[in-house]
C-alpha cells in the first residue's frame, strides 16, 4: 500500500463520520454538537490514520499480526497523535458546552431548517478535517522505520504547538471568566478589552493558527523522498494556511467582527478598541 494511497482511510473517515453526524442531527436541525462532531472527526481520522494498516491485516485480511500499543510508534506520531488528542478533546468539550449555555449556535439560524444546506455544512466540516489534518495523517502514512528521529528543531516545533495551546486556552478561559463577572453583576464592560484581548482582538483564533502550525513543523521533517515527493510538503502547508484563511477571512473574524461592529458600532468605546488593538495578530508581532 503506497503512502498516498494510506491517506484514504482517514479521509474516508472523516466524511464518513460528519454524514452519519449530518444523519442524526440534521432531522433534528440540531446544530449544538457540530463543533464536537468537528473534534470528534479529527480524533477518529487520526487514530485510523496510524492503526488502519494492522486492522486491516487483522480483521480483513486474517493475518496473525498483533495491534501495537500506542506507546511503540515512532516519537514523532507520538507526539503529534498527542498534539492532536490534547487539541480535540480541549476544543471539543470547550465549545460544546458553549453551545448547549447559549441554547444554539447563532451561525446556523438561516440554515439548521433547511436539511440540505445544513448537511452541506456537515460535509464542508469534513474537507475541513481532512485538509487540515494532513501533516499527521502523512506523517502516519509512513512506517516507523522511515520516520526520522526527533532533533533540536523539533523542540521548537513542540514549544511553539505548546505555547499557541495555552494562548488559545488562556483566551477562551479570560473571556469565559469576563462572561461570568458580567452575568454576576460585577462589571457594565459591553465587550473584552483586557488580558490577551487587549493584545489581539481574536487572540484564540491566533492560538488556532499558531498551534497547527507547530504540528505542520513537527511533522515537514517526515515528509519527503523517497516516500513523498518533494511536493507533498507544500500538500502538508496547507493544514496552517487554511486554518489562516478560515479564521481570518471566513468564518471567524470577519463573523465576529461585523457582529461587534452592529452591537457596538456608535460606542466610542468600541472605536477606540479598535483604533488600539489589532485585529488578528497581537501587538508583540504587529
């Protein structure tokens, strides 16, 4: 089985998991656990991206192979199945509850009645999947004896997945801690302007980007000749860039922005917010 051809089962799976989703929750125009369903298809085309090959063996081809425990894999699919564990599960449960507080998802409110658009969302989630989780699912595709061993620049890799996590972590618990005051009656601030939000306007959404950028660095060193060609690493870059492109010009700032803009568009408040911070990526690296 050729590397590339290794890249089917994981895509498969995240089609096949966002419409059997779509089939549930489409009749119910329930749209409260899309983004769980989102972190679910990362996670399950994840792990069949790294265990397909010895299922197969085992159960469709009855060979008498044994499943590797997790921890035999090579360092580096270590590492990066545990990037993309850590990631799922946080966002997963982070923003599922979200959805079910608010009682919905606002982004659905001209679609969750209307089956076919709405299961058009649920397969667009699954290209999203499947693009996006490239690096692993190539890096995956590999046998271990092909996987190079870790070297001082992947350490750089690993500090840069782990230090965009905590900001998108620490964002998200800043607002979620902001929220809470607000409801407690304990400040009248219409929008966050403090802590990260006072750096970025969207400091989780730079955490997104910086995090899969981490994982397309910690995996670009595995993919290459002579199992790759040299092409497939520009195929592996386009898990950051259109993790970029989604949040920065699709559906996350310009969403949010044209939001905020309608809410707080007269408060000067608000013009000064903007005038002083930056939209997307925060002060330290404008």
């Amino acid at each position: 089985m050729s590397a590339f051809s290794r890249l089917l089962p994981p895509i498969a799976c995240a089609f096949g998991s966002q419409l059997g989703l779509a089939a549930i929750f489409v009749p119910q125009a329930n749209e409260r656990f899309y983004d769980l369903g989102g972190s679910f298809g990362f996670l399950t085309s994840a792990y069949v991206s790294l265990y397909y090959p010895y299922l197969r063996d085992k159960f469709y081809l009855k060979k008498s192979v044994q499943i590797p425990s997790f921890s035999s894999f090579a360092p580096r699919q270590v590492l990066l199945m545990g990037c993309i564990s850590l990631w799922t599960l946080r966002l997963g449960s982070f923003l599922v509850q979200r959805a079910l507080k608010a009682g919905g998802d606002s982004r659905f409110d001209d679609v969750r009645h209307k089956p076919a658009k709405f299961t058009t969302f649920w397969m667009v989630q699954a290209v999203w999947v499947s693009v996006v989780g490239l690096p692993i699912y190539l890096v995956n595709a590999l046998p271990q004896s092909a996987i190079p061993a870790l070297s001082k620049r992947d350490y750089f890799s690993i500090g840069l997945f782990a230090s965009s996590f905590l900001f998108e972590v620490l964002a998200d618990r800043q607002k979620s801690a902001w929220r809470k005051a607000k409801d407690n009656k304990e400040h009248d601030e219409k929008f966050i302007t403090g802590g990260l939000w006072g750096l970025s306007r969207h400091p989780n959404y730079v955490g997104e980007v910086g995090l899969w950028t981490g994982i397309f660095f910690l995996a670009q060193k595995a993919i290459r000749p002579p199992f790759f060609p040299s092409w497939a690493i520009a195929l592996a870059a386009a898990s950051p860039l259109t993790t970029y492109l989604l949040v920065r010009h699709v559906s996350g700032v310009p969403i949010l922005e044209k939001s905020g803009e309608k809410k707080y568009g007269t408060d000067p408040k608000w013009a000064e917010y903007k005038r002083n911070v930056p939209i997307f990526w925060p002060k330290i690296l404008s």
